[in-house]
C-alpha cells in the first residue's frame, strides 16, 4: 500500500512551506494564482488531504475549546458539557474535557496542560472552588495570559474575563413567591452546602424572600444536606423528626431536583400525600421533572444557554484583544404538579 503523503511531502515536492500549502487547501485568496496551480498540482497528485488538527496547528491553533467542571457524571454538568459540544461543534472547533472532581480546586497539573495544548479558550463551570477562591483566581490569570477564559456561575472572581452566571438570589426567591400565593406560610430549604458560594447565594435569596413577605425564619427549617437523592431522604428525615407535628413546614425547596426526589420518596414513605399534605419545589429543571408523581415543579437556570454564551464568547475573544463579557441569565420557574398549583389558594 502507498504510504499517505503528508503536508511535508506536498512542501517539499511543490517547493513552498507548510504554510502555504494550508492556505492553498484553505482557498486563501492571498496565495499567488501560480503558486496555487503550482500546489494544487501535487495535491491532486497525491490525492493529498489534510487532517483537521494538521490544518488547525499549522494555523498557530488547535480549534480545540477545554471545559472544566467538577464531575460529567452530574446532570447539570452534563447539560453544559452537551450544549458547549455542540456550539463548538457548529463552529468548527472539538472541546476537551477536565473534571477536577466534586469540591475541589483545580489543580497545577490542569492549568499546564491546558498551557501545553495551545487551547483556543477554556470554560470553567460550576462553584466548584470553595469560599477561599484564590486557586481559582491564580489560575484564571496564569490562563489569561495564554488564552480567553469563561466562567458560568462561580462567583467572586476578581480578574477580568468571560463571565456568565445564572442569578443564583433570584431563584430561591421565585419559589417562595409562588408558594405564598398558594397559601403557603411555613416553607423550609433543604440540600447543599454552607461551603460552597452556589448554596450561601441561594441561602441569602430563600430568607430575604421571607423577610419580604414576613414569613417565619426558623432556623429548624434550613438544613444543609448536600447534592443527590440520598441526602434529600436523611435531610428531610432529619429535620421533621426535629419538630412537633404542628410544626412542620408545608413546603419545601430544594437545592436541586435530586434532592427533591429524595425528599419525596421519603414523604412517601412516611404517609404523606403529595401535594396536599406537604409541596416541593426543586431546582435545575432535569428531564425527569415532568415524570414523577407528582411532575416536579422546578426553577430552570438555563445552563445550555449559558454554556453556548461561553462559547460563542471565547470565539469572539480568540479573534479581538477584547476577553471582558459579564451576562447574568434569569431564572425561570417551571409550574407542575408538585407545587400544588392546581389545589389553588389554601390557608395553610
């Protein structure tokens, strides 16, 4: 078999650099119409067709976006990772992935690589630092220096780049609205981590919204419970096992729907009826909202918008020495079963 001719070969034979055979395959229309006839020749020649990453490093680039999340194996995440795929995807670029795990910092050994393979921009998304973000502010300024960065959601950081985050305040408040309207005057917050900044924010937005409508602001009724469905059921254990029955809340919100569908397996267990006996409300707006019984109602932060935002964003910044962008996207609130919506207005 006749060994593929590669872009070295063309140069050689054709007597140009590798660069000017890129452009010849590019159809720039700088190249010299002799030279182009010239190369073209030997191209057809050997049937020669480039690689995408021949072209692209040729061009000083490597097309290739990384992101940078905590864990794909989250369904948040996962939404990101699919949406930002398939907008690098629509523009001619492949993404990367690095995950630094749950709950921890980024790591040196990330930062290099991402130095080392001539990333085109990277994206980091989610609160996955802890209150202390001085590892991530040290590394966004040492990528800064490389390449374009974007970030989605994670607060606080001091150096200027692409950033897109969802208004983690107003979400916890579109809950407590809407419950008021339904009659609601005991609503409790469960899930997340006092740690991290996601949790604090949504924490801050939950009780001035019940300051605002002079609600009760019992301390029993906020219960840091972490991410999944497992916490979800010992969470909501936890906190009614703590109170007379007369005290129950009579809504709960959730840091996310997983935890939502924890607390409502364990409400289930424990003979409740839902939504008559206690309402939910969760968060992220997963696919299986609209398939549990009852559908969840849940607040939508729109992470594939966001994650295309990134991307069309870093794009842009690779072709301009502009690499500033601030967004904020509004949550919006996703009205199902859960929530009792359909019971109207009780006085609870």
């Amino acid at each position: 078999m006749t060994k593929k001719a590669t872009i070295y070969d063309i140069a050689r034979e054709a007597g140009v650099s590798t660069a000017t055979v890129t452009r010849v395959v590019r159809k720039d229309p700088h190249v010299k119409e002799a030279t182009r006839l010239k190369v073209q020749q030997v191209i057809d020649a050997h049937a020669y067709s480039p690689s995408i990453s021949a072209q692209n490093l040729e061009g000083g680039r490597s097309r290739t976006l990384a992101v940078v999340l905590p864990v794909i194996s989250n369904l948040y995440f996962n939404r990101i990772f699919d949406a930002a795929w398939w907008e690098a995807e629509k523009n001619g670029c492949s993404l990367r992935l690095f995950q630094t795990m749950e709950n921890q910092a980024i790591s040196p050994e990330i930062v290099n690589e991402l130095i080392r393979c001539r990333m085109d921009g990277v994206l980091f998304a989610g609160s996955i630092w802890s209150e202390d973000r001085g590892d991530l502010n040290t590394a966004l300024e040492k990528l800064g220096k490389y390449m374009p960065v974007a970030t989605i959601c994670p607060p606080d950081v001091s150096l200027d780049c692409i950033c897109i985050q969802s208004d983690l305040v107003n979400c916890s408040r579109l809950p407590v609205r809407h419950l008021h309207t339904l009659g609601h005057r005991r609503i409790a917050f469960l899930g997340g981590s006092m740690h991290s900044k996601d949790t604090s924010r949504r924490g801050v937005g939950f009780l001035e919204q019940l300051r605002m409508m002079d609600l009760p602001d019992d301390p029993a009724y906020h219960v840091d419970a972490g991410y999944d469905m497992e916490s979800g059921e010992r969470a909501v254990l936890r906190m009614l096992s703590g109170l007379d029955r007369n005290r129950w809340p009579t809504a709960i919100v959730t840091f996310n729907d997983l935890v939502a569908l924890g607390v409502m397996k364990q409400l289930k267990k424990m003979g409740l009826t839902l939504p008559e006996d206690m309402a939910i409300i969760g968060c992220d707006n997963q696919f299986f909202c609209a398939y549990t019984d009852p559908a969840l109602t849940s607040v939508d932060l729109h992470p594939e918008e966001m994650a295309q935002s990134a991307v069309r964003e870093l794009l842009l910044a690779r072709e301009s020495s502009s690499r500033s962008f601030a967004m904020v996207r509004e949550a919006t609130l996703i009205v199902r079963e859960s929530c009792g919506v359909h019971l109207g207005f009780r006085k609870l």
